[in-house]
C-alpha cells in the first residue's frame, strides 16, 4: 500500500496557535457549535488530542477540504475518545450541513478509529469533514485523514 497523503491540515491536533482553550489551526465551529473546545493531553498519537464538549443535543468541530474531485472515491478516519456515541460525519462543502457520510464511534470511552468511505456528490468539489456527537458530553479527537480511496481494476469487476 502507497503512502497516503492525507488532506486535512493539523489533522494531528499538533498546533495550537490560538491558545489551548480555542480551536486547534484549521479546525472551526460548525453550525452545531460546541460549548467548549480545549487542547487536551489525553492524545491517541503525539502530544495533544482535541477535546469537544456540549451541554445541548448535537455538536461539531469541522475542516472545510477544497478541491476534491466531483464523483471520486475517498476515505475519511479519524480516533476518537468517548463515554458517549461519538460521530464522524462528512458533509457536502458547499452548505456545510448536508451529510454524505456519517460512522458512529463506540462509547467505550477508549480510543477507537472510526472509517467511513464516500464518493462526492455531483456539483460538490469540497467536503466539511465534521466529528462529533448527538449527545450531551465530550468527545476527544485525534488522527484525522482523508485520503482517495483506492479502486484496483480487479476489483472494479470486467
């Protein structure tokens, strides 16, 4: 298997240019908003991990991923930390709401990848890559990657 070059930007919760109580770089509030979001030490792979916590119903932090290719396959995982349902949810980019696809994490409250594989929508050429979750609670969240999906000739039947 090739090297993977993962589209998302501080996809491992590394840099935290705004400080340790705000978004990490290149990951913002969604529509559905957390009520905090903190640089947390509890991490899956490095230093840091992004911790997500809500007192309402839904919640999202989101990275907006310009040019994609209308119609390709690509795989979308991330690791996520929680004693509540955790949601990887990824998003049509051009209203940010819209899912495409969506893979619920364990509430194990022990890290867990969470995959989901999805082509891009007609019209679409960006993806909101958005985790979460429909509950009250935290969630943390480490080692993001969104990738092309790949489609060997021998598997796509002939």
């Amino acid at each position: 298997r090739g090297i993977m070059a993962n589209l998302l930007s501080n996809a491992n919760f590394e840099t935290w240019t705004n400080g340790a109580d705000n978004y990490p770089d290149n990951w913002e509030a969604t529509s559905w908003a957390p009520t905090s979001v903190a640089r947390s030490a509890t991490a899956y792979d490095g230093s840091y991990s992004m911790s997500i916590t809500d007192t309402g119903t839904v919640f999202f932090a989101g990275q907006l991923v310009s040019n994609m290719v209308t119609g390709a396959d690509y795989t979308a995982s991330v690791y996520l930390k929680s004693s509540i349902t955790p949601l990887l949810s990824i998003r049509k980019g051009s209203d940010k709401q819209t899912a495409i696809a969506n893979a619920e994490g364990s509430n194990a409250n022990t890290w867990g990848q969470v995959a989901v594989n999805f082509a891009v929508p007609a019209g679409e050429t960006s993806v909101y890559f958005t985790v979460g979750s429909e509950g009250s609670g935290t969630v943390l969240v480490d080692l993001a990657s969104l990738d092309t999906f790949p489609h060997p000739a021998e598997e796509e039947g002939g």
